[in-house]
C-alpha cells in the first residue's frame, strides 16, 4: 500500500516512492487519521501530503512545535494531536495574516478545541521565543513573503536575518525547521514574484540559511509538480493546491 493511502491505517509502514522515502509513523498517521479533522481540511491532503510531510520533518509526540504563520490552521490541527498532551504546538499568525484567515483562525482555536496549542498574534519581527525551547518548527507556504514589504495593503517589512537569529536560539540542537514553499522560476525578480505570485526560487531560500546555524539536510520532492510552470500566481484556480513546491528539512546545529 502506497504512503499516500496512510491515513487509511494506522499501522502502515511504507516507504514514500516520490521524495524523503521515510516511513510513516504509527502516530503520524493516527494524527492524519484523528476523526476531529474538518472535512475541509481533509479534502485537502491528497495535494498537502500531511504525512509524508509530518514523518518527512521527523516530528513526534512530546514535542514542542512551532508552526509559523499558521494561518488558518491546516497543519496546526494535526499537530495538536500528534505532539499529544505530552507536547506542545505554538500556532502563530500577525496582523495582515488574520486579516486574510482571522475567522478560520479563531474557529479552529474556539473554545480551546485544540488542547495541547497555545496561539500568539503578534509581528514576527517581535515575536518571543524561549530559549532551546524547540523541537521543531514548520514554516510552510511563506517564506515568499518576507521578501517584499507592501505596507499600504498591510504587509510589513520582516527582517529575515533577526527571524533566523531568534529561530537559531530558540530551537535546540538537531531539531528540525521544516520549510516548504511554491517554487519560483530563477532569474524573476524575488521581491516583485513574491508579491504578484507568492512564489520563491528555492535556491534563494539555500542562500539565505547559508552561514546561519542550520544546515540543509535534505530535500524531498513529493510535492514537486511538473505540470506548474511557476508563471501563474498560487491562488489562480487552474493551478491552487497543486502548486509545485519545495520541501526543505534544516537542522539546527
Ligand atoms: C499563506 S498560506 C500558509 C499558511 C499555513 N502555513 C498553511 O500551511 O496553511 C495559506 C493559504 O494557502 C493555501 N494553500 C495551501 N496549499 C496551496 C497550494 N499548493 N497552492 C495554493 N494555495 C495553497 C491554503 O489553503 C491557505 O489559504
């Protein structure tokens, strides 16, 4: 049975054919699998692949995770379970963000429904992270926007190498930061194909963790799509969830 059907099972162990070729955990399945999950959210992992991205980024019950600009929760939802009762998700968003996904927001987090995560709102430049808190943390679809500042339409300005630096003390040795974005093509301007597209060159990404304290693991391409050209923008309706995207595992050093 192929990865893909995971969330069919809970005790499925197969390596993923198209990228990390890691096994799918008992418990990242149950999390995939976890009956609470909105039927909107469910509808989505055929393109999002939760599974091979949770047992890609190797995050596991007890940990702390950091889901960074969260937005309107997909992964933070099966995060609150996998890291169980032992664990702990920080599901973030700012201003801008909840302005685009604030109702989708503060549903998934009503009435404390998801127990085991705390929620901050704040600007990233002044976010507050303990020191060697982390096990791991997702950055998923918004690297691309720390290239660009549009303040007029809301979008602040972000210091990518002040985000790094508190990334770098809060996060302990060898855990994992997850990255995944929309792959843009090289050679496009990155600030003005971030804002217009929301799309990055994956190699500016390398570049900008270069001599920072994370090393580049490896990559996978499960989420890759060759059909994607990387001209449209990710919310145009031919191309949205099936974007062709990078997955990027660093580790802290
Ligand atoms: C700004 S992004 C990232 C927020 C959060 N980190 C996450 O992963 O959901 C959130 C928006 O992108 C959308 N999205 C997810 N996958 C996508 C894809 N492959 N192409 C275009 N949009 C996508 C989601 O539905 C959501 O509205």
């Amino acid at each position: 049975m192929s990865c893909s059907s995971v969330m069919f099972s809970l005790f499925l162990m197969a390596p993923c054919p198209d990228g990390g070729g890691e096994d799918v955990s008992a418990a990242v399945a149950a999390s995939v699998s976890n009956p609470q999950r909105p039927a909107a959210d469910i509808a989505k992992d055929a393109n999002r692949k939760p599974a091979e991205v949770l047992s890609f980024f190797n995050i596991e019950p007890g940990m702390t995770v950091l889901d960074l600009f969260s937005g309107g929760g997909y992964y933070t939802e099966i995060l609150n379970s996998l890291v169980s009762e032992k664990g702990k998700v920080i599901a973030h968003s700012n201003e801008a963000y909840m302005s685009f996904v604030g109702d989708a927001f503060r549903q998934r987090h009503a009435n404390g429904r998801l127990a085991n995560t705390e929620t901050v709102i704040v600007e990233v430049d002044d976010i507050e992270l303990e020191d060697k808190s982390l096990d791991a943390a997702m950055l998923v679809l918004t690297w691309h926007d720390f290239m660009y500042a549009d303040p007029e339409n809301g979008w602040p300005a972000i210091d990518e190498k002040l985000l790094l630096n508190k990334l770098c003390a809060a996060m302990k040795p060898g855990a994992v930061l997850g990255l995944i974005d929309h792959v843009a093509n090289s050679g496009d301007d990155p600030s003005q194909v971030a804002k217009d597209l929301h799309r990055i060159d994956p190699q500016i990404v390398e570049d900008s963790f270069k001599n920072s304290c994370f090393t580049l693991d490896t990559k996978a391409g499960f989420l890759s799509n060759p059909d994607d050209d990387h001209t449209l923008g990710v919310f145009d309706k031919s191309i949205r969830g099936k974007t062709d995207r990078f997955v990027f595992r660093f580790v802290k050093n």
